[in-house]
C-alpha cells in the first residue's frame, strides 16, 4: 500500500504531467488537441481519485487515532472506577467494623441493663420485706414503750 504522503506526491505529479501535455498539444492540430482534452480530463480524474485515497488513508488515521484515544479514555476510566471501588469497598469495611463494635456495645448494654433490673426486683422486694419488719418493729417498740410508761407509773406510784 503506498503511504497518505505518497499519495499526495502522485495527486501532484498527475496534475504536473496532465496539464504539461494539454498544454502541449494544444499547439498541435485538432486531433492532438483533442488528446491533449482526453488527457487533461483523464489526468483530472487520476488526480481525483488520488486525493480521494489520500482522504480515505487521512479518515483511517483518524479513526485510529479516535480509538485510540477512547481506548486509553476508557482504560484510565476504568482504572479510576476501580480506585473508586476499592476506596469504597474500605469505607464499607469500616462502617461494617464500627456497626459491629456499636452492636457488640449494645448487647453488652442490654445485658447489663437485664441484669441491673433482676437487681433492682431483687432489692425491690427486699424492700418491701424490710417495710413489713419495719411495722413490725414499729409495733413492738410502741408495745415496749407503753409497757414501760406502765412500769414507770407502777415506779412512780410505789415511790410514793
């Protein structure tokens, strides 16, 4: 295949040559000027299809160069996509670790606050078997003090 600037070259070299030889036989009689017109269209034609391989050769290079610029887009895109995965595969991670340590801390908690409750029905009751000893104490001690009062009155009266 000849290269895009080679093509350029013989698109220039056609048109050189075509117009040399119209231009030649222009000065010649009517037949030669009449093959000096075949050639100069036939050299026009040369030329056009020269520039157009030339353009084709210029489009391929393009489409090359615009794939591959997409392909190194896609790639550093992809490689950024793939940063931005693993960052947020660590950021989950860590919310992962600190739901967990706030989960373990919550049933540490509520076994804690379970057993402080048994507790507190424990004393409660204690409580109120201390309350029932209470008014039975109470009692006894008035029962005592109105027996002493009457012993101290029994007192009073044999001192008199």
């Amino acid at each position: 295949m000849i290269k895009t600037h080679n093509w350029r070259r013989i698109t220039q070299v056609i048109l050189a040559v075509g117009a040399l030889l119209s231009f030649a036989a222009m000065f010649g009689p009517v037949w030669v000027v009449r093959i000096g017109v075949v050639l100069a269209v036939l050299a026009a034609v040369g030329a056009v299809v020269a520039a157009w391989r030339e353009i084709g050769h210029h489009l391929v290079a393009k489409r090359r160069e615009l794939a591959d610029q997409k392909l190194s887009l896609s790639r550093a895109h992809g490689d950024h996509l793939r940063g931005e995965r693993k960052h947020n595969a660590a950021v989950l991670d860590t919310l992962r670790a600190q739901i967990d340590r706030t989960n373990n801390l919550v049933d540490r908690l509520a076994d804690d606050v379970s057993g402080r409750r048994a507790e507190i029905a424990e004393l409660r009751r204690e409580i109120s078997g201390l309350r029932g000893d209470k008014l039975s104490l109470a009692a006894q001690v008035s029962e005592r003090d109105d027996h002493i009062a009457g012993l101290r009155e029994t007192l009073t009266v044999r001192e008199a």
